[in-house]
C-alpha cells in the first residue's frame, strides 16, 4: 500500500537522460495528463496515468484535480549567508549614483561584508533560516549557497559552517560553494594574487570540515583577471573540487571560453559572453547558469543570450542568484517569468531550466530535478490549470504544497512549523 497517492490534472515529468539537456532538447518535456504519482516510505513509486493507479491502494489520496504537479524546483545559484541588508542603496542607484561612489562611502559588497563579519554564526543561521523558508513557500527543494561575504578565513569558514547547520536541520538540500574569492579587501588592494593565495590555503579544512562541494570565483573587471581566474579554479580541482565561475557578467573578458577549456561545472551570469564563448557553451559540458533577476534588479536592458546558447547546442539553467546587493529575491518563479519575457526562453525550456538542467549544475542530477521512480519524493503542487501558465503569470506565488522525501512540508504557501525531516 502506497502512503500518499496524488491525483493531478496534469503532471510534469522532466527527463535527464543521465546527463543534462542540451539544445534542442531543452524544449522537450514529457507531461502526463490526468496524472498520478504515489510516494511509498519517503520515494516515489508510481509515476503513470490516474486511470492505471485505479489499481493502487494509498494511505491518503490527494484529489487535485485540474492542479499541477512538478518535481521540487533547483536553485543552482545563490549567495544565501550574509549579514544585513541594503535597501539604502536602491535609492542611490535610482539617483544615478554610481557604483563605485557606493562603495567607496562604505556600501555595496564591502557593506555586506562588514555586517556579515559582525553577525553571530547563530544570527546568520536564523537569518539563513528565514530566507530557506520562503525559498521553500515558492517550490524550491534543492539549492545552491556560495560563501563569499568574508573576504578572510574567519568569516568565509563562518558562512560555510552556518550553510552545513542550515542543510543538516533545514528540508532543503543544500550544496555549498567556497566564493572566498568574490572581491579583494581593502587590505590586498593592488595584491590580488596574494589574497588568492590566502582563499587557496584554505582549501585543506573547507576539504577535512566537508564544507563545500565546489569553488567559485568572480572573474569581471576590476576583479580576478582571467588567468588568475584560471589558475586559481585549476588548483581547486587539483584539491578534488568541483569549479564555477562568475563569468563574463558586465564585459566578454573570455571567463566563459576558459570555463569550456578546464571542465567547469557550470559558467554563470555571462550576459557578455561572446560568440566564441557560446559557441563553445554548445560543445562542451559546462552548463550556463543564467541570472536574469540580477540583470532586472540593475535596470539594464542586455539579458544574457539564451536564444543563441540552446541554438548552439548549450545546457542551460536558470537561478534567482538571491543576493542583497543585486537580486534581493528568493522567488524562483519570478525568474521563470524573466526567462520567458527577457530571455525569450519557450515554457518546457524554462522548466528543464529549473529543474533537471539545474540540477546537474550543482551536482545533483542523480537525485534532484525530475521524477523517477525510486528517487526521493520531493514535489510541488501547484494552483495552476497547466505547465505553461506558471511562467505567464508574474508577481504571485502559485504554489499550494510541497513535499519534501514524501513528508508534506508546505501547505497553502505555509511552512509547516514542524517541517523537521527524519533521517
């Protein structure tokens, strides 16, 4: 007898074939009409038509007729641990004043910075807490979270410590990313390879402590050239991590080549990539991580080229890149929504996008991103009459419940209060 056995009106069944989808593939999806899927001791197992589970006998059935049902949504980029916040400056950048003059009166990165190095680890892990649950409320079941608001050892290996409490307590899945090197401090101005070499040292406890699966590092003007970039990730590799990049995000410095050349997971950002670089996107592994919240939040009007990416053949996945500097939002939907306005991304591409393509974008296409029977049972009821209309329709939180290893988790955009997992 199954526990749960979930009748919908349609069920969205994302196929990974092993691998993430590439091109043409993006815009295939396999919808089950009057769908079913059963959940047994936590995993799936039924996934078919309402008419074959006439068969089953469940526990509980679920008559969501006319309703949604998708495999939990992946959010493969976000920099989910930080101290403070900066609405102050929304109304500096809306003056025109300029980056730069933020930061140099003490906000942007370095504002973050410094409220995250005086924030408890308990603070930040309350906060990170807040965050995690409205990341949950809007569908999401798996995600990333980079470090990279320390910019020394204390406060990056603070950060990484709060994102493995927040995994080991917290429904969601978490995978952790080490973005030690995310700026230069004041205190290594004018000697970046030197402060890249600090973030290195650290690679050896991150490594003993398990508390990241990935390196990261911000490769733009006025940052890590490159060849630093390149460099660094190679001996991140050589440590046994996985890489990604921040790469091309403001000028086409050729972050997203290099990304292609040594093997990175994934590439992010890259609304400046070149043609080379997508061309090189289309025939290589490393998926392109799209953000297009970030692009919105910073009024500018190029979207990264998502059209030319899947037409030369290129992974693509989509994040909320949840920041307080330049997306301020844990809304995945809402990305859904840009893809399809800004990125001109078809809904089965959006789809594949936040589900099996970003999952494999941090690691976790094995267990996270699509419906399988066996798999673990995490998936998203949504109020809506069919796949294409969550994308369509902007500004709202479409989702009803959502399940978490089979255990319901969220009911009518609440977290349960005692959503706490058994293991």
């Amino acid at each position: 007898m199954l526990d749960t056995l979930i009748l919908a009106g349609q069920v969205v069944v994302p196929e990974s074939k092993g691998r993430a989808l590439r091109g043409t593939e993006m815009n295939e999806l396999k919808i089950i009409d009057n769908g079913a899927v059963g959940i047994k001791d936590g995993v799936i197992s039924f996934i078919g038509t309402a008419e074959e589970a006439t068969k089953l006998q469940a526990a509980e059935t679920i008559d969501a007729a006319g309703k949604l049902l998708s495999p939990g949504l992946v959010d493969p980029h976000t920099h989910l641990v930080f101290g403070g916040s900066r609405e102050h400056e929304l109304a500096l950048k809306q003056q025109g004043v300029p980056y730069l003059e933020i930061l140099a009166q003490g906000g942007g990165i370095h504002s973050t910075v410094k409220a995250t190095r005086e924030t408890s680890e308990d603070a930040l892990y309350e906060k990170g807490l807040f965050h995690l649950n409205r990341c949950l409320t809007y569908g999401v079941t798996t995600m990333e979270a980079k470090s990279g608001y320390g910019l020394d050892k204390e406060t990056e290996l603070k950060q990484l410590r709060v994102a493995k409490k927040l995994n080991e307590t917290h429904p969601i899945d978490l995978v952790s990313t080490f973005l030690g090197a995310h700026a230069i401090p004041e205190n290594y101005k004018g000697r970046p390879d030197a402060f890249l070499e600090e973030m290195l040292s650290m690679l050896g406890v991150i490594s003993k402590e398990g508390l990241a699966e990935f390196v990261d590092i911000f490769c733009e003007t006025g940052v890590f050239t490159v060849e630093q970039s390149k460099v660094f990730l190679q001996k991140a590799k050589t440590a046994g991590f996985g890489v990604k990049i921040h790469a091309d995000e403001i000028d086409p410095l050729g972050g997203t080549e290099m990304a292609c050349e040594i093997g990175a997971v994934s590439a992010d950002h890259l609304v400046g990539a070149s043609r080379d670089g997508v061309q090189m996107l289309g025939e290589s592994e490393t998926i392109a991580v799209l953000l297009p919240g970030t692009t919105f939040y910073l009024g500018k009007d190029q979207f990264a080229p998502a059209r030319d990416m899947i037409t030369s053949g290129a992974a693509v996945a989509l994040s909320t890149d949840f920041n307080p500097g330049s997306s301020p939002t844990e809304n995945l939907q809402f990305i859904m929504n840009l893809a399809a306005l800004k990125l001109k991304m078809t809904p089965e591409e959006i789809w594949n996008a936040v589900t099996v393509n970003a999952a494999f974008a941090i690691g976790r296409g094995d267990v996270a991103g699509s419906l399988e029977e066996g798999r673990k049972a995490d998936l998203v009821l949504w109020d809506v009459p069919n796949y294409k209309y969550v994308p369509y329709h902007y500004g709202v939180n479409h989702v009803q419940k959502v399940w978490k290893n089979g255990k319901l988790v969220v009911g009518k955009g609440d977290v349960h209060a005692n959503y706490t997992l058994s293991t």
